[in-house]
C-alpha cells in the first residue's frame, strides 16, 4: 500500500484539505478573538472618557467625580475602576472588585491610553484632567469561555470535514483509477497465444489515452516479433528437414545392401552436399542470432572496398566457371570503415545470387565507385529477373522467390538477409532494382571515410 497510486492521491488530497481546513479555523479564531477584545476595548474607552468628563476641582476638597450613584452604577456595572493621581493615590474606584498589582500605564510623552489583557481581564487606562489616571478593567472570561466553544466547534467541524473529504476522495480516487484498472485487466487477458487483442483507447479518459496508444503500438511490435519468430522457427526447421531427409535417404540405402565402392562414393559425396547445405544454413542462423542479439564482434578499420570485391569475385569465380557465366568487375579504390571479412561476404552473398540464378552463358558485372558520400557496390546480372511483387520481402529471412527453383539451386535463403544486416551494422543500405526478363541490379551503399574517394 505504501506505493499504492490510490492511497498517494488519498493521503496528498487529506494533507492538502487538512492544512486548507487548519489555516481556515487559525484565521477565523483569531478574527473572532480580536473581535472580542476590540469590542470590550471601545466599551471601555467610552465609559473612561464618560469618568474623565465628569471630574471636576475644587480648591477646597481637590478633585471629585460629579456623577449621580445611579448614573455612576449603571456606567460600570459590567466593570470596575480607579481614579489615580500622578502620585498614585486613589481618589475614586468603584465597580465592586478590588485588583492589585501593576496597572496600565499611558506612554509618558503621547498620554496616548494605555489597554491589554492581565490574566481573565482586560485594562484600559485614560489620562484624564490633571494628569489623572482613569483606569477601568473588565472580565473577559466569557470571551474566553466562547473561543474555548468556539475553538471545539472548529476542530469538530474540522474533523467532521476531513473524515468526508477523505471518503470522497476514496470515491473519487477509485472512479479516476477505474479505467486504469480496466486497461490493467484487458492487458492481463493478452497473452503469447493471442497477441491481436487490444486496449479500446477511444473508451479511456483523455489522460490515458497516450498510455493506451502506447501499449498497443507495444503489443502491434510484439505481435510481429512473435510472428516473425513462429515463422523463422517453421521455416528454419523445413529447411534442415530437407537436407537431413537426403542424408538419412542416402545412408539407409547404402546399408541396405552391399554396394560396390563407387556406389558408396557416390552415397557420401550426397551426404557431404546435404551437411554442407546444413552447414550452410547453420552458419547463416549463428551470424543473424548474434545480430539479433546485438553480441556480433565487429571491427571498425579501414576498408578498401574494391580489394574486397575483387577477393569475392576470385572465390566465386570457379563457381561462374562451372556454369558458363562470365564476371566482369571495374571500380575505383573508395575507403569506407568497417569489417573487411564481412563486407567481403556481403559482397560474395550478393555474387553467389547472381551467379545461383542465372542463366548458363549468363553475365555478371560488379562496379565499385564513389557517389554523394557513399561508397557504392552495384552487382548486375542478366537472369530472369524478379517479380514486382517479391521486392519488398527479398530481404526478409527464407524468403525465395522461386521456392523449388532455388532449393534445386541451393542455398539457405539467409544471404539476403545477412546482406542487410553487414549494410545496417555498418550505417548503410541494400537495395534492388529489377524487372522479369531484364535481370537485377543489387546494390550496396556504404559511408565513405572522410576526405576518400
């Protein structure tokens, strides 16, 4: 719970109404209580200025109060007072309550009156005529005793507010983080077996729609990575039935019967081509597994593209011998950074295709030159050429245009695809221009080092 988002808004919105509800009942406390004082400090100031007004001297009996007693009853009857002379004497008190100890004093250079609270009363004192002091104090207990009510009505009332704010926000809280839990469990429900299910975005609040989006364009990611792994599972394993059913076939029938040694010979040169093509495919399956993985050790030196590409043509050139076809390379020396052994095999992947799919008496070229930066790589052949329709997935992993065609011809059907990924480990790209009956151009596209050509 302590990482809870519902208790996280629940506990800011309490603290938040808590401190709005405190700071609230401080500011009406301290209204109220000075309310109070100010009021019981104007009935005082009335009531000395009345005693002030009425003090009169005579030359004989000095100062006197000239009021009626009735007068003077009801003038204090809510407090008591002192009449003082600069010397501190007495001349008048009344009011019934005695006090002792200090009195308020008027500042000695204004004569401005003097008032404050001492204890459960309040003081005020006037500077009357003569210097006299008129001194009056009043109880404030029921002020005290209405802020102590006052004080209890607010923490209360406080509380009360509190204890509702915080279930509606229980209420609240739930209702906002309703559709998260919702997408919580559609997200569930989405699992290996069925990854095409998604999050209804347009049904979630505003807010959550962005996550929504996001998770789906995840899961759209997944569902091809999966699709792609099924496929490439299927795929990988038709491919190595086929040359692990000939060497089986092979092997059974050399057994079955004694042969003479040319029969053998012949029995385990089929074999050697069958685990050869597995080798084959295995190798390319081990280079694209450590690309997907991003664990291939690649070097970055410097590269002279055109030794590459005549060291790919002498290693196929036996090949292109064999079946009538002529290779024609031409460039210049262009320098790009990278791994010489494998740009020399994404050169002699794009070569053996040439080669593979031409026709006997055919013709390849391969042309290395320098073009807006780039170093260029460009393989041409004269075969049958490749449908429109097959071009965007030609680099995709067993993809063969002509299923048995090319296994006839051999090969792994990864080629490609290791070409694009040499291409795009090194900062470039692979494509192909190509029509039926006019033959393809391959074409590899590398960054040049800086200051070659």
């Amino acid at each position: 719970m302590r990482n809870s988002l519902r208790w996280t808004l629940i506990g800011w919105f309490g603290a938040i109404l808590a401190l709005a509800v405190a700071a609230f009942g401080s500011v009406l406390y301290l209204q109220v209580s000075e309310s109070g004082l100010r009021s019981v400090e104007v009935s005082l100031a009335e009531r000395a200025q009345a005693l002030a007004a009425a003090l009169e001297y005579d030359a004989r009996d000095g100062w006197e109060l000239e009021l009626s007693e009735d007068y003077l009853r009801g003038l204090t009857q809510r407090c008591s007072f002192r009449i003082v002379t600069p010397a501190g004497e007495v001349i008048a008190q009344g009011g019934g309550a005695q006090w002792s100890g200090a009195m308020d004093t008027p500042s000695a250079t204004t004569g401005e009156p003097a008032s404050g609270v001492h204890g459960d009363s309040y003081h005020f004192t006037l500077v009357g005529p003569g210097k006299l002091r008129v001194v009056l104090r009043s109880s404030i207990e029921p002020q005290q005793q209405a802020l102590a009510e006052l004080r209890l009505q607010l923490l209360l009332v406080g509380v009360a507010i509190l204890a509702g704010a915080l279930l509606g926000g229980l209420w609240l809280a739930r209702r906002v983080l309703r559709p998260i839990a919702g997408a919580t469990r559609a997200a569930a429900a989405i699992d290996a077996s069925d990854l095409s299910k998604r999050l209804d975005v347009a049904a979630m609040p505003l807010e959550l729609r962005e996550l929504g989006t996001t998770f789906n364009g995840t899961l759209d990611r997944l569902e091809e990575a999966f699709g792609r792994l099924t496929r490439f599972t299927a795929d990988a394993s038709h491919e190595l039935r086929t040359p692990l059913a000939v060497l089986r076939t092979e092997v059974e029938l050399a057994l079955r019967r004694n042969r003479e040694p040319d029969e053998y010979r012949e029995a385990l040169r089929t074999g050697l081509r069958a685990v050869a093509r597995m080798t084959e495919l295995v190798d390319g399956l081990m280079v694209l597994a450590k690309a997907d993985a991003g664990s291939a050790d690649i070097e970055r030196t410097r590269v002279e593209l055109g030794a590459a590409a005549t060291e790919a043509v002498e290693a196929l050139g036996a090949r292109a011998r064999a079946q009538s076809i002529e290779i024609h390379s031409e460039g210049n020396a262009v320098q790009v950074r990278g791994d010489r052994a494998l740009l020399r095999e994404a050169i002699e992947n794009l070569l053996s295709n040439a080669v593979r799919y031409n026709e006997p008496g055919g013709r390849v070229d391969v042309a290395v030159r320098s073009e807006g930066g780039q170093a260029l790589v460009s393989v041409r052949d004269d075969g049958p050429g490749i449908p429109a329709d097959s071009l965007d997935r030609l680099f995709d992993r067993f993809y063969r245009v002509d299923e048995a065609r090319s296994r006839a011809q051999g090969g792994s059907g990864l080629g490609l695809s290791i070409v694009r990924w040499i291409a795009e480990a090194h900062g470039g790209t692979v494509d192909v221009a190509s029509s039926p009956g006019e033959g393809s151009t391959f074409t590899l596209r590398l960054p040049l080092v800086d200051g070659a050509s």
